[in-house]
C-alpha cells in the first residue's frame, strides 16, 4: 500500500474544505481527496447566496436573533455570534478569491431577502451563488502550489491510535477510483469536509456522492456526534414526475415576492405564520406537505408571475431556464413544487476551530455540528457556516497540529464483488423510502420504531456480501447515517424545528411575535 506524507489533508472540495485548504496552503503542503471532480459538491448547487450583515441597517444582533429564532432556541449562541460577526469579513476573503458578487446601482453589494430574515443580508450571484463560489475557489486552489488536488478519491476509514489515554487520528486510509490503488495518507490534521448524507432519503436536493462518507467513518472511529434527529427539508423543489433529478427551487425567489400556492391558486402560508412564504423552511415544508395531504395533490406550486417583468430572467435565469426546459414558462405559469430534503443540521460535533472530540480531526461544513443552525437552520447560514470554520480551523491547526504518526495498520481490503447490482439497488431503493416515510417531514414514534427495526435488517442484508466494493461501502455509509438519525429522533420525544412528531407536544423555546417588526428592532 503507498503511504503518502501531507501536512494536512482535506477530504471534500466544496466552500468549506477549499477554503481551508486555501487558508492552510500558507503554513504547510495541502492534500485535497474529492470523492468525485472538484467541482461535484452540494456547494455547487447551492443557489439563494451567503448572508452577512451588510448594511447600516441592519446589524449583528438582528442576524444573531434570525439565526437563534429559525433554530428553535437550540443554537449554541456563542457559535453563532462567532460566526455572525465575523460574516463581513469571509465576504471580503470570498471576493478576493474573485467571487463577483451581484452588485446595486451604487456599486455596493445587492442583498436579497429570504425566509427567516428579518432584513436584505443575502449576498448572491444571481441564483447560482454556490456554482460561483466553487469556480473561484477551485481555481484559487488549482494555482496554489501547496495543494494538490487528487479528484476520484474515496475516504475508506481513519487511521487513529490511542496516545496518553487520547484518540488521536493521524491519517486515512483513501481508495483512487481510477486505478484501484489503496494509499495511506498520514498528516498533521485530517479535516472532514465531505458535506451531508441527503441521499438517505428518496427526495433530496443534494447530488448523488452525499452518502454520508466522512460521517459514517467518524462514527466508526468513535466521534462524538449530535443533532441528527434535526434534517431540513426544502419546501420548494421542483416536481419532475419524468426525472429522478431534484432541481432546487430557491428561497430567494419567494424572497423576491414568489408565493406559494394551492392548486387554484389561492395563497395558503398565512394560515401558518405571520411571515407566510417566507417562515423558516420547517414550518414552510409541513405546511406544503400537509396542504399536497388535504388537497390529495402530487404537489403544490410557486406563483411567480407576480414578479416584475423581466426580473425572473434577469435575477433567476438558472431557474428560469431549468422551468422552460421540462415546458414550464414560469412568467405565465405556476411552478409544481414539493418538499425534499436539503441540509443536515446535526453532525460530528466541533468547537469554534472546528475540532471534534478525536484530537488531529477537524470537521467543517455540511458534516460538522458547530452548534449554529440549532433545530434549523436558517436560509444561507451554510455558505457562511463553511467559510466561517473553514477559515477558523485553517488557523487553529496550523498553530496546534502537529506530526504524530510513527507507524500505522492499514486495513486490507478485497475488492471482488459478489453484491450483485441489484440487490445493492434494492436495499438502497428500500433506505430510501424507508426513511422518507417514517424519519421524513413528519415522524410518528411508532414509525421511527419500524425504521430502526427494517434498517437492522438492511444492515444486515448488506453484510451478507462479505465484500468490498466502493457501491457497498456508500451504501454501508447510508445505512450507518440514517441509524443516526432514527435514533436521535427516537431519543428526541417531542417536535421542535425539524423534528416534527405527530401528536406529541410542540416545544417552543423562541415565540414569533405577533408584530414581526418587532423582531428586526
């Protein structure tokens, strides 16, 4: 097996992992591992934009109380005002690394409004602010001579030893998709940026490499992780019964004055809070899900014929353009939209230099639970949350990690597959509607009982093979997240932000006032 010596390695190239790398790159040599090209991450289909507090009318206190109010109360308040306040200047980094964002007639900075906010602090590129971010990134990282990028890379496990009583871990163990070579890659730090674990579920928004990679070796490795119960569902995908391809329908858009509404067209949202379209994404996704009930309808839709002319190609083209290409010209017509899952809020939980309980492992983005998006996270803290850690944990291990590995196990895999393709189809295809029903929008304990009960099975159904092929292990990941989270929502007994269970008591810790003006004063 070759062995490889870095100064820190990241596996997953999306705004978090880049931009560590970038950070980094000034004290040491960078390995990026990409499960896929560089540029296949969630990051890239992130469309809506990064907020930050930008203007003289708004200040870190309104973003502080947006964030704490759309998490339920359960956000680690001294993570978010980290994050908060320091957002003015990651934007500032973003555009040196020449990410152009939109900008007003007076030159400064267009901010869009979305669900949630109780001000303008969306800074974006049109609607395709992650694709925007990703390329400037990416090419930032292709020139830096300290970084090598190794696209076709999969993580298989950590490498770790137990020093003093203390988990330390000092390398991974990664397969080359290209040649079928193992290589262990021992470092300084090693920084999980592997993004979330969507593809659980049989609607999602995330691309098809989310399956939980960096948080099923975690686990494996003995990582502390919180907050799984806690997946956000999107409330406007777009419904393509002809594709299984989710396209996001961003929130921006409803920011720009979209409504959503009942097949006849009537709005529906004021029913179920005062903000109406644009509520935190939890309250919008079950109110869409249970009006699609009620109206025994595949899907609801998105009025945005009410926009100004012009403004829906100008601002949305991505969207626009996504609509006329399945017939849908989304100046005259109603956009069919329903709910999928989107963002996972919990993960390996970090400090605010993004370590986890495994000294030399670092998590940022997606994967990692830094406390700031609480029971739900509000619209396009993501971007931010990335940049943010990213940043913080590039500084705090280039002062504190150090070299630890003297020697080191490599685990032998066989690469021979006995799985056939379809039955690693269908158990895949059985997770997948196994967790949309009873660990989806709305969960019931009774349901969460059977899912834990059928995942064992799946479980293990898959050992069976007694093999290894890089399609089992993603599936080995998938059934490892999605026990995660059936067991935080088992543990959880009653609903808050994204956990939602039927017929048990709500728990409100942040009431939305009846005057919503009052929350921006």
């Amino acid at each position: 097996m070759e062995s490889l010596n870095y100064d820190f390695v990241v596996l997953g190239s999306g705004i978090a992992g880049l931009t560590f790398a970038l950070e980094a790159a000034a004290h040491g040599k960078v390995l990026v591992l990409c499960k896929s090209a560089l540029s296949e991450t969630n990051t890239a289909y992130a469309q809506g934009g990064i907020a930050a507090v930008l203007s003289n009318i708004d200040s870190f206190e309104q973003h502080v109380q947006d964030t704490l109010t759309a998490g339920a109360g359960l956000c680690d308040e001294t993570a978010v005002r980290f994050m908060v306040e320091r957002a003015p200047e990651s934007i500032k980094w973003l555009q040196q690394q020449s990410v152009q964002f939109d900008t007003a007639p007076d030159e400064t900075i267009a901010l869009g409004l979305e669900g949630g906010h109780c001000q303008h602090r969306i800074a974006h590129v049109k609607d395709h602010t992650g694709l925007s971010i990703q390329q400037a990134l990416s090419k930032s990282a292709f020139q830096n001579p300290n970084i090598t990028i190794a696209e076709y890379h999969l993580g298989i496990d950590l490498l770790t030893q137990s020093i003093n009583q203390e988990k330390v871990c000092y390398g991974v163990q990664a397969l080359d998709l290209v040649s079928g070579n193992y290589k262990a890659i021992l470092a300084k730090a090693i920084v999980l940026a592997t993004g979330a674990s969507g593809q659980v579920y049989q609607y999602t928004t995330n691309p098809t490499i989310a399956t939980g990679d960096g948080l099923a070796m975690a686990h494996r490795a003995g990582a502390t992780i919180r907050n799984m119960e806690f997946f956000q569902f999107h409330p406007t995908a777009l419904y393509n019964p002809t594709s299984k391809d989710t396209f996001l329908i961003s929130e921006a858009l409803r920011g720009a004055g979209a409504e959503l509404v009942l097949p006849d067209g009537t709005a529906f949202m004021q029913l179920y809070h005062p903000l109406g379209s644009l509520a935190p994404r939890d309250i919008v996704a079950r109110a869409v899900y249970e009006q699609m009930n009620l109206h025994h309808s595949p899907c609801l839709y998105l009025d945005a014929t009410r926009l100004p002319e012009g403004r829906l190609q100008k601002s949305f083209p991505f969207i626009y353009t996504k609509c006329k290409s399945i017939g849908i010209d989304a100046t005259l017509e109603f956009i069919p939209v329903v709910p999928a899952a989107h963002y996972q809020c919990g993960g390996l939980e970090t400090d605010l230099h993004g370590q986890t309980s495994i000294s030399g492992l670092y998590a940022v983005g997606e994967v990692a639970c830094t406390g700031v998006h609480g029971a739900n996270r509000l619209a396009s803290n993501s971007l931010l949350e990335g940049v943010e850690f990213g940043r913080a944990a590039a500084t705090h291990a280039s002062e504190n990690a150090k070299q630890r590995f003297s020697c080191f196990k490599s685990i032998v895999y066989s690469l021979a597959d006995t799985c056939s393709d379809a039955l690693i189809s269908e158990i895949k295809a059985d997770l997948q509607a196994l967790m949309w029903e009873h660990a989806g929008i709305v969960r019931t304990t009774e349901g969460l009982t059977i899912a834990k009960e059928k995942l064992a099975e799946l479980k293990y159904k898959l050992e069976q093979c007694h093999t290894f092929s890089v399609a089992v292990q993603e599936l080995q990941n998938m059934l490892t997240t999605a026990e995660l989270i059936v067991q935080a929502c088992l543990a959880r007994t009653q609903s808050i932000g994204g956990h939602y269970l039927a017929n048990e008591p709500t728990k409100t810790e942040m009431q939305f006032p009846e005057n919503i003006a009052a929350a921006c004063l």
